[in-house]
C-alpha cells in the first residue's frame, strides 16, 4: 500500500534539498568574501557582491513553495516542524550571504591601504572556523544528528574569542594612520564573522528543535560579548 | 500524554486559557477501561478518557478503529444494537449511565447526539425543534423555547420567517444546524457530533465549526471526525485512536489539541496524523 502523503513528502524533501544548496551557496560565499579580503582581490570581492543576488533567488524560490506547501498541504507534527525550521533556516541563510556581501563591500572600500598582517590571519582564522560550522549545522540538519548539532555551539568559542580580541588587535595599529585606517573596517568584518558563527548556531538550535519539539538556546546570552 | 500499554488514559495536562484558570477542572463525562463488543467481536478495548466540561474534545482515527463506537457508547445508543455489550464503566458526572436503574431514555436527553447526515423529520421547522420537548412534557413557553433553540443553532436569522415550511426544505448545511436546533431544545449537557460535516460542503462545514466553538460556553462536546484538519482547527483536546492487531480499538493517546498536531508523544500517532504509514 502507498503511504498516503507520498506525494507531499516528495515535496519536502526537494524543498530541504534546494535550502541544503542554498547553504553552500551562503557558506562559499563568506568562505570566497574572506580569500578576497586576505588576497586583496578585488575582483573576487566584485563576484562575491553580485552572486548574492542568486542566494536571494534561490530565497524567493523556497520561499514561494514554502508557501505553497503550507497552503495546500497543512503540515503537522514533524512535518509542521520540518516547515517552521525550513523557514528560519531560509532567512538565517539569505542574511549569511548578506554578511559575505558586507565583508566583500568592505574589501572593495579599503583598496590600496596599508594591511596588518596580524589581523588578517585572525580574520583568516575566523573564516576558517565558521565555514565547517554551517556544514556541521547543515549535515546534522539532514542528518537529524542531536548530538552533531550540539557541537555547533563548541565550534563557535574560538570564532567568539578571536572577535572579542579583535579590537586590541585594532587599537595596535593606532600608531600608524594608514593602517588605522584600514583596521577599523575590520572590526565589522570581524563582527560578519562573528555573526555567521551565531547563525550556525541558530541552525544547530533548529535540529534541536525540529527533533524534540522544544526549542534551546545553544548559547547563553551572557557569554557574548556585546548584543547582537 | 500517551496510553499506556493497556490503553489506560488520564485526563491530559492543561490548555492556556481553558476552564481550569478560572476554576476546578470538572469532567463531563468519564469512561474507565471501556471495552464493546458486538458479540465475539470487540471493537475496542480498555477506553478510560475523561472529557472536560465545556471542551471540545476530538476522537480521530482511520476508519474501523472504534471511534464512533465510543461515541455511541456515550448515550447507550449501542443499546439498540442486540448483540452490543459494555465493560468497564462510563461515567456521567460520576454516575455510571450502564448501571441497571438508569434510564436510557434520560441519558440520550441529556447527551445528546447530532448524526454524519441531517435527518431532520418530516415535518416543519418548528415541529422539528419542538419535537422532543413535547415529548419529554415541557410545560414552558414552546415559542420561546423554540427560537432561543434556533438562535442558538445560529438559524434563526435565516428561518425566522417560515417556521411553519418543511424541515426538508433548507439546504443541507441548515439541515444539520436545526437538528442540533433540535438536540439543543431538550436542554442537553452533553452534544456528541458523529462526523457532523461529512455530507456538507466546505462553507456550511466552516459554519457548524464556528457553531460548536460557540456552543461550547454552554455545552461538552465530544466530536467524532475523520477529517484531521478539523479535529485540528475545531478542537481543544483530541484522542487518537488506532486498531491493534485483533482489530479492537484503543486510545493511543489524547491530549491538548494543539500538542497532539505539533508534537505528538507517540509515533505510532505521528505516522498517522503526517500520513507516513502504509
């Protein structure tokens, strides 16, 4: 006998394809904002602005069969669950690409400045950390592994650490004007970095909650340094 | 919350905002490890569910599993059926309607019962509503009682000017409204709705769900349905029911609506109510 809802499974499972490309998508980007930033490519910084406008599309387009799903085939229980998680993964996803833009806009803005090779290696540093988290977040998404997602949030220390020791590395560079210059865009890269961190974060906390039907914070507010 | 092994199932935890803010959680109605059979046939077993007073409460399950057997165990309709046999107790504010110095008369008056298609009688509007107050003697005033039955059915308004036509008359959404009309005259306590909507279309289906949310202030009502959706929408607290392997119905579990449909305790309900089984 055929399950009764084959159909609308179907349906599920092509929208949670479609987010999972969408987060490489986002994830590549910060990961291709942050080479262009430490290579000072310019050019990358360019692709990177404009590929942001195939994350939105790729939003729109889930967004439309979120929609639609939701409309016509009233989800419930796990699959309600499936459909609310769906959606905020969809908007944490489209404003990671927004912050990959943010850091690519500022690569462009602080062309020809004098550079301070420490704080890029924090920044490359940062970068690093938070590209396996959205992978790590996203593979527990799919493979509705709790205790994988419960991970994210332990990955996330050193990014958070790294971004609270951004502004002495800034104040460092105070002697020098050019280079003053160029640090304290930094601390907003530093702070994109930061954030694409908690947004994986918030998509572990949406495993958590697609699997058990209770929603966690993964993070303490207090352990941060400053709101967000 | 989950039956446990025997099907045994207590009264599920609070709703925001239901009676018990404002008061002591009383029960309507109670059955305590119920079983029915139909001869050697048992069609469900071990039922112990405790319906709120002024709640609506939704039995759902696949066709087969007992539900409307359960239902129809509440006001002694199985009685009409030779071969049918209650175990267990089924509790009517505490007092067992299956003991043997109950009338069974009196417990469909004050439980009464709204059936899958309207069948109003063949008479006129008024008659239909009328009808069972006659009969059990009201010496009050009938007009009154009549359009204060009607307003409540939400079809006064519309019938206001032809009490005398035939019952037959109205379409079949207000067909099914002035039956509840009808129950409602004989000042009942308890309404149970045996798949109220299946023979109606989606506007007049909307228009009764509405109708029990109002009539709820001044009634329990148990709802049978096959339909989830509006189990989901119409409800406050829903019992799953499923058929084991000997075909006999259980309670899988019952609680608030709005947990049953977002995080079901059970998987066995979960495969049901998401469609993922067969």
């Amino acid at each position: 006998m055929t399950a009764p809802r084959r159909h609308f499974h179907e349906e599920l499972r092509t929208i949670e394809q479609q987010l999972v490309l969408m987060a490489g998508m986002a994830e590549r980007a910060v990961g291709r904002a942050v080479d262009a930033l430490v290579r000072n490519d310019i050019a990358l910084a360019a692709e990177v602005v404009a590929d942001d406008q195939l994350i939105d599309e790729k939003y729109l387009l889930i967004h439309e069969k979120w929609l639609e799903t939701m409309a016509l085939q009233t989800p419930v229980a796990i699959d309600l669950r499936l459909m609310s998680s769906v959606l905020h993964l969809l908007v944490t996803l489209e404003r990671m690409g927004d912050q990959a833009t943010n850091i690519a806009k500022i690569v462009k803005s602080i062309e020809g400045h004098a550079r301070e090779p420490v704080i890029l290696e924090h920044l490359r540093e940062m970068g690093d950390l938070v590209q396996p988290m959205v992978r790590t977040a996203m593979e527990a998404f799919v493979q509705r592994d709790f205790a994988l997602a419960l991970r994210v949030p332990e990955m996330d220390e050193p990014v958070n650490r790294l971004n609270r020791s951004m502004t002495n590395d800034v104040a460092r560079c105070a002697p020098d004007q050019e280079v003053l210059e160029w640090a304290v865009p930094m601390l907003m890269v530093s702070r994109a970095l930061e954030r694409v961190g908690d947004q994986a974060v918030d998509i572990a906390e949406q495993v958590a909650f697609l699997l058990t039907g209770e929603f966690q914070e993964f993070t303490r507010p207090d352990t941060e340094s400053y709101d967000h | 919350m989950a039956a446990d092994d025997r099907g045994i199932v207590i009264a599920p935890a609070g709703v925001p905002g239901s009676v018990e803010e404002t008061g002591p959680v009383t029960h309507a109605m109670e059955t305590v490890d119920m079983s029915v059979s139909y001869g050697s046939f048992r069609a469900v077993k071990n039922v112990s569910l405790q319906f709120r007073d002024h709640q609506i409460t939704a039995l759902i399950g696949p066709s087969g599993c007992g539900k409307s057997t359960v239902l129809r165990a509440f006001n002694r309709m199985n009685d009409l059926i030779p071969t049918s046999r209650v175990e267990g107790r089924v509790l009517f504010h505490g007092a067992d309607i299956y003991e043997e110095s109950v009338d069974p008369v009196e417990v469909r008056r004050r439980v009464g019962m709204v059936f899958q298609k309207p069948n109003p009688f063949p008479k006129s509007i008024y008659d239909n509503v009328a009808w069972g107050a006659k009969v059990n003697g009201y010496k009050g005033n009938m007009d009154d009682l009549v359009e204060q039955s009607l307003r409540q059915a939400a079809l006064w308004d519309e019938v206001d000017d032809k009490l005398d036509q035939s019952g037959l008359s109205l379409s079949g959404g207000q067909q099914q409204r002035l039956c509840i009309a009808r129950t409602i005259a004989v000042k009942p306590e308890i309404i149970l709705m045996d798949e109220p909507t299946s023979a109606l279309d989606p506007i007049a289906t909307l228009r009764i769900e509405e109708l029990i949310q109002e009539l709820k202030q001044r009634y329990t009502i148990i709802i049978v349905t096959h339909n989830m959706q509006q189990a989901a929408r119409a409800s406050d607290f829903t019992a799953f029911l499923n058929m084991d392997q000997d075909r006999a119905g259980r309670v899988i579990e019952f609680e608030a609506t709005a947990e049953l449909f977002t995080r079901p305790a059970k998987k066995e309900t979960e495969d049901y109510i998401t469609g993922r089984f067969g």
